[in-house]
C-alpha cells in the first residue's frame, strides 16, 4: 500500500500513463477494505483519482494529495491493511 500511494502522489506531479493502472489497486484495496475509515479514506482518493485522470488540474492535483494523506493517517492509526 505504501508503494502504491508514493506512485499516487508521484502522478499529481508528472502526468504518466500509469494513472489507471494505480486506481484499479486503489480500487481493489478500497472493495477488501474491511474498516470503515480506510475504506472511506479509500473511496475518496479512488473519486480524486479518477477526477485528476480526466481532467487533470492543480485543484485535482491538490485532492489526490489530501485524500492520499488520509488513507496514510488512517494506515498509521492502525487500521485496515499491512503496509
């Protein structure tokens, strides 16, 4: 997961065709998630994602960020998957 969200934050800053490969794991992650907080961290930077691949912007860049910080916040609490 922690590789996963560094090639996340990687794409807000340089823009590589990589970006629906990395949200189909999001995805996967998101759907396996079984706490709440990661899950919900998750589905909102699965929707960041997805609004930066289709219309990438400083603003999307921005929410990609803050949703990726997040799910790192919710992972460091403890919940959800091994890092």
């Amino acid at each position: 997961m922690e590789q996963l969200l560094k090639q996340v934050e990687k794409g807000t800053q340089v823009r590589h065709s990589g970006g629906d490969r990395v949200l189909d794991e999001l995805k996967l992650h998101r759907d396996r998630a079984t706490n709440t907080d990661l899950r919900s961290a998750l589905t909102w930077l699965c929707n960041a994602q997805t609004r930066l691949l289709s219309s990438p912007s400083t603003a999307h860049s921005r929410e990609v960020l803050l949703a990726s910080y997040e799910v790192n916040r919710v992972l460091a609490t403890g919940a959800g998957t091994p890092r």
